[in-house]
C-alpha cells in the first residue's frame, strides 16, 4: 500500500513522572493504522495499551508525556502541535469510546441533550435542526424508539444502551478514527456482540479506521484486521488477525492463546507449556449420596417504589396492579448440588444469579422456598443470626472483586486468620500463625507476604488470599461468585486449576456464578443458566454447552466471540 | 474430617497450580514507612511543614509553658501597669502590670485543653453515632439524622452560649458545648463513609467469616474510616478553639483572672481606643495562629493518611 497511513506512531515511548522516579509505560511503540483498517491492542493490565491510545488523542494525564517519538494523524505531528489544534482534531477527527459507558455520559442531563453539545460544539448542526440530527444519530446506532429515548437520562438506560449513547456521540462528527478501549467490558456477552457488531458495521459503512483496546484475544480476533500485542509497553507481536491464532510467533501471544478459556481444552491446558503435567485431571464421578444443597421454589421479591406509584398512592389512596405486584429478582427456582460437585450458575446480570447465591450463603433472606443444606432448612434462620451460628462454618465464599473483599487495614495473615478467630476452635497465638501458613501455602501465596496489607499485593495474590480465607474453616460448600472476573486472562487460568487442585484435594461442592460459558465449561460438572429470575435450562455441561435445548442458552453461545482458527 | 485440619500432613500442591512464578502480574513494593512519607509530604507542601513545626510549639508551651515562663502569669505589679513592649516585657503588660507574654504562654494549656477535650468528646460520641447511622440505616439513621439536623438549625455559636449558660458557667461546660455544636459534622462524616462501605465486599467477608455485627461496625468499618475521621478532627480542633475563645469573650466560662486567650483579648479591647493595642494583639495573634495551625495541618494530615497519596 503507497498511501500514507491514517495514524502513525514511530518510536513512541510515554514515561509518568511517580515518588519513585521516572516510569516507562510505553516504550518504542512503532504502530500504523491505515485508512478503513481496524487493529486490535491486546495485552494485560499494565500493558500499556491505554496509555499509548491516551497519547494519540493527547489526553494523558499530568504527570504523563511523550517522552520520544512521533504520532502523525494525517500529517499533523499530534505529539508537537498546539493545544488548539489537537482540541480541533479530538471528536472532529478521532473520538474514543471508554470503558465504562454510564461514566461517560453525564447523568443529570437528557442524553439527546448530550447528543446535541457535541454536534454544536464541532459545528455540525444548528441549535435549530440539532435535535432532528440528535434523533437521527441515535436511530443510526439501532436505539428504539430514538424520538422517545432523546429525552432519557443515562440511568433510565441500560449500560449496552448508554454505550450506544457514547458510540453515536463518538460518531457525531463523521471522525476519521475511532479509539474504543475496552468498549464492552461490564457489559453482557449477548449485548457485547450487538455492541462490536453495530461498532464495525457503522465504521465499514463510513470508511473509518478504529483502534479497539481490549484484554480478550478472541474478541480482538473476531472483529479486528490486525491484531497488535502489547507486553509491560512494549509491542510483542504484530500480526493480522487470522495469522496471529494459527502461528502465533512470540512466545508471550502463545501464552496469552493458552490462558484464554475456549472449547476443546481442559483446565491444564491454560497453563504455560511444561508448567501442567500432561493430561487432564479426570472429572470425578459423582457418589450417589444425598446431595449437599437442595433448593426448592427459592424466591425473592423486592417491592415496587417507583416514584409515579408512589404520587398516585398519596393522591388517590390507590394502586395500580403493576405497582402493587412486587419485582420478582429470583422467580421460584430449584436445583440441587451433589457432594464433592461443581455445579455452574450462569446468566447475564439482572438474571438472579448474584442474588440466589446470596440467599444461599445466607447473607440475604429469602421470600419463600427452601434451602436444605444437609437436610436442615437454613433459608428459615434469618440472616441477621447466621453469622454466629456453626453452619456458617461449612458455607463460604470466594468474591468478585479481590480487592473489595479485603480489609483494606487487615494484612493478609489477618484476613484469612479473621474466620478462624470468629467460628474456629480456640488456637494458641503459634497454632494459629501455623495455620495461616499452611493455608497460604496450600493456596500457594508464599508466606513472606503475609504481613503485606492488600494495597501491596497484586490481583492474583489477592485472589488467592481470598480463596485460603474461604478455605480456612474447612467448608463443605464454597460459593464462588465469578472469581476471576477481575484478573488477567493468565492469572485467571492459574487460579481457576488452583480452585481445581483444592476441590480435589478438599472435597468440597462448589457453586461457580459466571456469566462466561468457556469458563464454565472447564470447571463445572453440571450447568443452570439463569434468566431473569428463572431457570432457562439445566444439565450435565458437555450437554448444555454442545446440544443446548433452550433458545436462550443457544443465543449465549452464539455471543461468545471465537477467534477464526 | 479432611486431611487440611491436621498440621504437618500437608504438603504445597504441586508447582504447576501453586507457584507464584505463574502470576504474571509482580506484587508492588511494600510502601515507605510513615516516616519516610511525612518526610516526603512536608518536602512536597512545605505550608505543611510550618504547620507541622507551629504545632510543636504550641503543643510544648502547653506542656512546659507554666514552668518556663519568666514572670507569675498572675502576679499584679500596679508600678508597671500598661508597659509596651519592651526586653523586660516581650508583649507588654497590661492595666494590672502582669506579663503579657506569660500569660499568653501559660494559657495555650486551657485552651489546648478545652479543645482537645472537647474534640475528643465529639469524635467518640458522633463518630459513634454516626458509623452506627451509616451501617445500620432505618431507624439508627433517621434518629441520628434528625437530631444533627435540630443541631444544625440552631446559629451554632448562640447554641454554645444557651447550653452553657443553662448548665453553668463551669469549663467543663465548655467542653461540653463544643463537643454538641460540633456533633453534626462528624455524625454526618461518619455516617458517609460508613454507608459506603456497608455493602463492600471486605464487610460481606466478614459477615461470612462469622462477625457479629457490632464487631463488623467496630473491627471494619471504623477502622477504615479513621483516617478521615482523622482529618476531620485536625479541622475541628482550630474550631473548638475559637470555640472556647468566643464564649471566655463574652463572659462565659473561664473566669479572669486566669489566663486564657479570649479573655485576654477582651479584656484588652477596651484599651485600644487609648493606644494600648499590644494587650489585645498578642494574644488574639496567638489565637489566629492556633486556629492557623490546626486548619493547615488537616490538609497536611489528610495528605499523609491517604494511602492514594502513598504510592
């Protein structure tokens, strides 16, 4: 190809002024977009993938800079040019779509009205036919009702609208360039296809060359031309898309193939090559004895505040149907879990799964239905008391979040002391510090890192405090509430075969909630997929996941993006 | 019984699921210590550093002011009433002939005293109140709630003046009448940061580790909000000192002829007219630079407990 390419980055290196003196984020990052392409940025946190597309639009923060090296967007060296013309460039020429939707739109004001801004602002409509041309840029990104949604608030909206939202205020002003960083995480796999689907016709349509920064191979693979892998800043590998799965050639981008979850491979084959022993730890067979956890027609209502409901209440003393019928969050669901199982909870968010597995570990009361754990009804205790009672020993749980689960002041030997010191038998001071040692070691935090505090330790050693504080008391149900949602995709594959190894060696149920089938498929014997309070479909996970009989689960599979191998 | 309840019988899993070399990500260094940060915080704001260096002072002249200094704070000479300063006396005397800057120095203890005290109050009764209007919300909440909105409505400083003129014109009073002024604001506080955390994750764990729930309020979510309880208290002090200053002005609590800024500059005022400005000045200066201090500081506190600002 003569032409000169649309976005150039030559030798680009960004360091950040820190406490500790000069950090390199970006270094000797050579990259090219040309005109009608789309690249994919993958890497891992601390990849520098953001950094080096906060330096293109020259947004990064201050105690950033371009260190050397050039940016050149159609001709113009954005790294030297003034303030003002970058400012014309930025939404005229490229715009970016953020992670994170309902936090880039603002929420007090209509989103039409946001719409409108931008268009006046780079001059492409009059504050007279700016609310048609408003309307008109939503119907373009397959909003519904455009005229009607023009006036809704941000958080009337859900989070795969409000990034339609973003997306036609990105594309308002026919920019050249679209930046996406990580446009769909957080949001469901059904709405992350229709999503990058709608972002890649629109930007095919228009001709326009985008950038899409994203953690997942697949994803990038799926809907890029050209994929680019990032490592700690520096460019591993650059290669288009369908090459790039069928000989990766830097051994980091092999790494990265292995640890992500797909169909066709076991646990162990995520993990480095020569780190797993060969063959697949075999799925054990299930003891015909009386299942752990038995719960029948569990459900869970939350009244109906709406505000309108409310008014006419005050006014007219009465309800209308809708108002009076609480929201049902888990409809009247039943399933049970084997001893020594692992049983999968799956559903997009909103479906129940969150709020099922709360009722289960007891955090929250249920409206009506049973829980039978181990025969005894636990859904009649109410949570307030369960905390102090001994079955709260054999119910724990691995959260989300591994740095919202921990007490910011409690170091790591503190924290997966904590159940031990509340419901564990009496230990001596050295007892207890043995213990927590054998626990660290058995989730494989090295000990020397006990006495760091959660601030000091990465995502995946948090993880696994999380995990030996779950362990602690011996539990016969683990609840693992999308344990490794918040992790790299290569500490994700380490801590999912540890999980793997403990059930193993412990014995214990688990209750894994996720809402990504791939992981599902290697870690569960059986799979519930969940919508909207209900159970859609139920069964062994080979056969939900190759032969699924509801629509919906068929739908989920069809959402998940596969890389072209 | 598992196999994990007998120490000794365990061994590390095997490498290819325990190791940490497997983690891509690298654990951050442990963060500087304390001190190593306040160097580096005062070194960055060097304000901070002169509020750091005011507070010393005041803080000694509190503990060894009475002994130091150079004249009976409250020994009358008539010979020397009204003296501008001079190297005999740094402040001047007054219409008694007492030492100015005696009296100066020896009163930063009362007035220390009365602030720390009341401080001190308020922050276990409000921050109390608070936390426990945060976590628990429903009834806790809106009997908290509404009695730091009767608080608000009243003018604070007149609401000092009733309670202690209801009471009785005691110092303890005082403190006593700081500490409810001051009540709203770290209830309000308080009662924030607790219900931010009320969901979080940490305090789920903990519920399932077995806490009970006062020892959740008191084990994690308190903890987690001191150091901006903290910040709030440094903020406060310099209040609860013009607090106690205001009320001696007018008349209410302390009682002359002991020592105490707000006295003192009342006292004095009647002799500015006249041209004796320095009975009033030195100890409203030494009143100005407490209050001066204590606000500075807050900002200087608030930067060396965030641990945001550590890294």
């Amino acid at each position: 190809m003569t032409a000169p390419p649309l976005l150039d980055i030559a030798g680009l290196t960004v360091e950040f002024m820190t406490r500790r003196g000069t950090v390199t984020a970006v270094e000797k990052v050579d990259l090219e977009v040309r005109k009608g392409e789309t690249v994919g940025i993958v890497g891992e946190s601390g990849s520098g993938k953001s950094v080096t597309s906060y330096a293109v639009m020259r947004i990064l923060d201050r105690a950033g800079r371009i260190a050397t090296g050039s940016i050149t967007f159609s001709g113009i060296d954005v790294g030297r040019a003034a303030e003002s013309a970058v400012r014309e460039l930025r939404g005229r020429e490229m715009s970016m779509i953020f992670q994170n939707p309902r936090a880039a739109l603002n929420p007090i004001r209509k989103v039409g009205h946001q719409l409108e801004d931008v268009l006046i602002e780079h001059a492409q409509a009059s504050p007279r036919d700016a609310r048609a041309k408003a309307i008109e840029a939503l119907a373009q990104v397959k909003i519904a009702n455009p005229a009607e949604r023009y006036h809704a608030y941000p958080f009337e909206l859900s989070g795969g609208m409000c990034q339609r939202v973003v997306i036609a205020i990105a594309l308002a002003c026919q920019p050249q360039l679209l930046i996406a960083d990580e446009p769909t995480t957080g949001l469901d796999v059904t709405t992350q296809k229709a999503v990058m689907d709608l972002v890649v016709e629109l930007t095919r349509a228009r001709g326009m060359s985008s950038i899409l920064i994203t953690h997942d191979l697949g994803l990038a693979a799926a809907y890029c031309d050209r994929v680019v892998v990032m490592q700690q800043g520096k460019v591993v590998e650059t290669a288009p898309s369908a090459a790039i799965f069928e000989a990766p050639r830097h051994a980091y981008t092999r790494k990265l193939m292995r640890a992500t979850p797909r169909s066709g491979v076991t646990l162990r084959d995520l993990l480095p090559q020569g780190a797993a022993p060969a063959g697949a730890t075999p799925r054990r067979q299930r003891e015909p004895a009386a299942p752990l956890l038995v719960v029948e027609n569990l459900v869970k209502e939350y009244p109906r505040q709406g505000v309108v409901g409310k008014l006419r209440h005050l006014f007219t003393n009465k309800l209308e149907p809708e108002d009076e019928k609480p929201f049902r969050a888990v409809d009247g669901i039943s399933f049970e879990v084997g001893r020594g199982e692992t049983v999968g909870l799956v559903g997009e968010s909103g479906c129940g799964k969150s709020t099922t597995s709360m009722m289960i570990t007891r955090l929250l009361d249920p409206t009506s239905g049973r829980i039978l754990f181990d025969g005894e009804d636990i859904g009649t205790i109410p949570a307030k008391g369960f905390a102090r009672l001994q079955q709260r020993r054999r119910i724990q749980m691995v959260f989300q979040d591994p740095t919202d689960s921990l007490n910011p002041r409690f170091s790591a030997a503190r924290a997966i002391a904590d159940p031990i010191l509340q419901l564990g038998d009496k230990l001596s001071k050295r007892a207890l510090q043995s213990r927590v040692e054998e626990l660290a070691t058995l989730v494989g935090l090295p000990t020397a890192l006990l006495d760091r505090f959660p601030h000091q330790l990465s995502g995946g050693q948090k993880a696994r405090v999380g995990i030996a504080r779950a362990m602690a008391l011996d539990p016969d149900l683990v609840i693992l509430d999308e344990p490794t949602a918040a992790l790299d995709v290569s500490v994700q594959a380490v801590v999912l075969n540890l999980l793997d190894d403990l059930k193993a060696r412990l014995g214990m149920s688990y209750l894994f909630v996720s809402h990504d089938l791939n992981v599902v498929r290697l870690l569960c014997d059986r799979v519930i997929v969940m919508r909207q309070g209900r159970i859609v479909e139920t069964g062994r996970t080979e056969r939900v996941l190759e032969a699924p009989a509801a629509a919906y689960t068929r739908e989920l599979l069809a959402a998940i993006p596969h890389p072209p191998v | 019984m598992s196999q994990i309840t007998e120490p000794g019988t365990l061994q590390p899993l095997p490498l290819h699921s325990g190791d940490v070399t497997a983690d891509t990500d690298i654990a951050r260094p442990p963060s500087p210590s304390l001190l190593a940060h306040a160097r580096y915080v005062v070194a960055e704001n060097p304000v901070t550093g002169l509020a750091f260096v005011l507070f010393v002072l005041i803080v000694a002249a509190a503990l060894f002011g009475p002994s130091l200094v150079p004249y009976d704070p409250l020994a009358s000479n008539t010979a020397a009433a009204l003296q501008p300063p001079s190297a005999a006396h740094w402040f001047g005397t007054d219409q008694l002939g007492r030492d100015i800057f005696s009296r100066v120095v020896v009163a930063t203890r009362l007035d220390l005293g009365i602030a720390v005290a009341s401080v001190a109050l308020v922050f276990v009764l409000g921050g109390l109140a608070g936390v426990a209007a945060g976590y628990f919300g429903g009834w806790t909440d809106r009997i908290v709630g509404r009695i730091a909105d009767t608080i608000m409505a009243f003018p604070l400083f007149v609401l000092a003046m009733g309670i202690v003129a209801a009471l009785g014109n005691t110092v303890t009073n005082i403190v006593i009448a700081t500490a409810i002024i001051n009540f709203p604001l770290y209830a309000r506080v308080a009662r924030a940061e607790a219900n931010v955390r009320r969901e979080a994750g940490f305090v789920q764990a903990a519920r399932l580790s077995g806490n009970s729930e006062a020892r959740i309020v008191l084990g994690h979510v308190l903890p987690n909000i001191m150091p901006i309880m903290v910040v709030q208290m440094s903020l406060t002090m310099g209040y609860a000192i013009l607090n106690a200053a205001g009320l001696s002005f007018i008349g209410l609590g302390v009682r002359p002829p002991q020592p105490e800024w707000g006295i003192m500059v009342a006292e004095g005022a009647a002799f500015i007219v006249s041209g004796e400005w320095w009975i009033a000045l030195f100890p409203g200066l030494a009143l100005m630079l407490a209050v001066f201090c204590f606000n500075l500081l807050g900002d200087g506190v608030r930067d060396l407990v965030d641990p945001q600002r550590r890294t």
